[in-house]
C-alpha cells in the first residue's frame, strides 16, 4: 500500500492539452476530497476548475503534497518544472509523481528533498520483483479493460464498473496498473514500468487466486493496436486471463493519439483481436461490453447512439460517467 498524505496541490506544469493532463483529472474525479488546488505555470492550456494556487498558498491552506497531475508522452519531466518541485519540497510539501523518471535521480529534487526532511513518492516504479508467467489458471472472475488507442478511458471504466458491483453488494477489486489509477487506489502496479518479460507475471500477481464469484476488475493499457505501446498491453492480457474483456473507445478519435499515419480501428475489431489474443490463457474470455466517451454528445443523442451501437454490436455500451456501468455488470452476474 502506499499513503501518500493528503490533501494534495495538482501540479499542471505548462502542458498544452487535457490528454496530457489525465492523472490530475482522474484524481479530481475519482478522489475529489484530496484536491485542494492546482499550480499551473505560464503557457499551461489546461484548467482543472479548481483553485489556482502556488506551493507556499497551498502549503498555509493545509495541502500534504503535491502531485504531478500530468502525463506527457514519454514520460519524463520539463527542465521548467524542476525548480517549481524545488520550491514545493522547500515550501514543506512532500511530493508524488507517476513519471518514468525517479524523483529522486534528479540532483536538484533529491537534495531539496533531504535539505526540507520531505519525502518523495515515485508511484510508477514497483517495491517488488515479479516472477515470469505461469499461465496457470486461477480462481475468481476478471475483466480487463481493452482499447482501441491510449487514452480513451480504460481507468475510467474499469472504476465505473468496480463501483457498480460494489453498489450492487458484489464482491469486486479495482486493479490499478497505471500511476493514476495506483493514486487513485493507494495501491496498484504500473505495469509499463515493469521489465517486459515480467510483464504477465506481474498481471498474475495483482490478480491472484480469489473467491469464485469476485471480480478482478483491472484497468488496462496501451492499445494492441499502437505501435509503441502494444507490447505492455498484449502482456497484460495474457497475464490477467480475463473472464471479459471491455472494450474503451473514442468514437470521435479518427487516428491514433500523436500518430496520424494510423487510423483508429473498429471497436469489433479491436474486440475480435483482443479476444483472439486472450484465449492463449483464458479459452472461455467473453467480449462483455463497450464504454465510450460521450461527452460531446447531447443527452438525447447520447443515448441514441449508445442504443445504436449496442444493438450493432450485440453488447452493452456504456459511457463511464454519463450513464454508469448499470447494465453491463448487470450482464456480468449472469456470467456461468
């Protein structure tokens, strides 16, 4: 487990766009209580729509720690953003961050840190070693959260559907493997910081043996269908033998995010090639339903639409916040 204290400082940095910003909007959605503010520095393009709010305000209004609410494509921080961590670690903030570089490796934080006894969180690296897959098949129930591209909701969904089971007096699990999703949980694996061939055994370890009727609900990554990231995500399916899988989709998205030469495949598609892939270590997968952002929809074309593919594609479809994961969990407790 790891507590990190809060309530925190989002810390936005000076990025351009929301995708960029996916871990300081899922904290705010999911754990809103622990947000107090957000730092943005000149030229940031996006807003949180809470507080603005430097390190030394934050730090007399009661924030813990500032969090990197960001997720930039790499995953390495700006030259620009390390003197704000400084000032932030000597304003009394401890702080946490889900990037691929260690907080402390940078000589600047590191010695801040120490210099203003604070401590530092690096959520995206593992405290253990993960043996490589065994293939066995375990106990309890699982879904996995799929997508056709990065970035098209796959947390989202997979806490929506945690949250109806849950509602619904079923016995359920998020699987965090994402730094958002393992801020978000308090506990979790990033599986994109994970030595590629460990990759489906750290699946299996965060899914392990449980009750047979539990559900594992497990946040996915990547898309199979992206050429930089479809290895962690093909790992990640065999090592987390769904049961079903949902597929996450963006039905605005024409090419994949950042990559204009790769144009956005079907959901039935992305369906048939993640089930094709899964049955390697689960035959028996299901393909259980389909969450898609509808945020740009009216309600009464949201729901249109949903209805209309739904009825194309023979499953639910759901969009995580707008209309919740009622009638896909509802499909799930009849899984035999």
């Amino acid at each position: 487990m790891i507590t990190i204290p809060s309530p925190y400082l989002l810390f936005l940095g000076d990025v351009a766009g929301p995708l960029d910003a996916k871990t300081g909007f899922g904290l705010l959605h999911w754990q809103r209580s622990r947000c107090l503010g957000q730092w943005r520095q000149p030229g940031c393009g996006v807003d949180l729509g809470i507080p603005d709010m430097t390190a030394v305000e934050a730090c007399a209004a009661g924030a813990r720690t500032l969090v990197i609410g960001v997720a930039p494509f790499g995953g390495s921080f700006a030259p620009a953003w390390i003197e704000a961590i400084v000032a932030a670690l000597d304003a009394g903030l401890d702080v946490a961050s889900g990037m691929h570089t260690r907080l402390g490796s940078i000589p600047a934080i590191a010695d801040a840190a120490k210099r203003a006894g604070r401590t530092l969180f690096d959520v995206r690296f593992a405290d253990r070693s993960f043996d490589v897959a065994s293939g066995r098949k375990r106990t309890g129930r699982r879904l996995l959260t799929v997508g056709t591209d990065c970035c098209v909701g796959k947390k989202y969904a997979a806490l929506s559907i945690t949250a109806e089971l849950w509602r619904r007096g079923q016995s359920a699990t998020f699987r965090a493997t994402g730094q958002t999703g393992i801020l978000i949980a308090g506990e979790g694996v990033a599986i994109d910081a994970v030595v590629s061939d460990f990759v489906a055994g750290a699946a299996e370890a965060l899914s392990p043996d449980n009750e047979p009727a539990h559900w594992d609900v497990i946040e996915g990554q990547g898309s199979l269908f992206h050429p930089a990231y479809a290895g962690v995500s093909l790992g990640l399916l065999h090592g987390s033998q769904p049961d079903a899988i949902v597929v996450c989709h963006d039905p605005l998205r024409a090419h994949l995010d950042g990559y204009a030469d790769f144009p956005v495949v079907s959901v039935q598609h992305c369906a048939d090639a993640n089930l094709e892939a899964a049955r390697l270590t689960n035959p028996g997968v299901r393909f259980a339903g389909v969450a898609l952002n509808t945020s740009t929809l009216s309600p009464g074309a949201r729901d249109g639409f949903l209805e209309d593919m739904a009825q194309r594609l023979g499953v639910p479809c759901f969009d995580p916040i707008a209309t919740g994961a009622g009638d896909l969990v509802a499909g799930l407790l009849d899984f035999t």
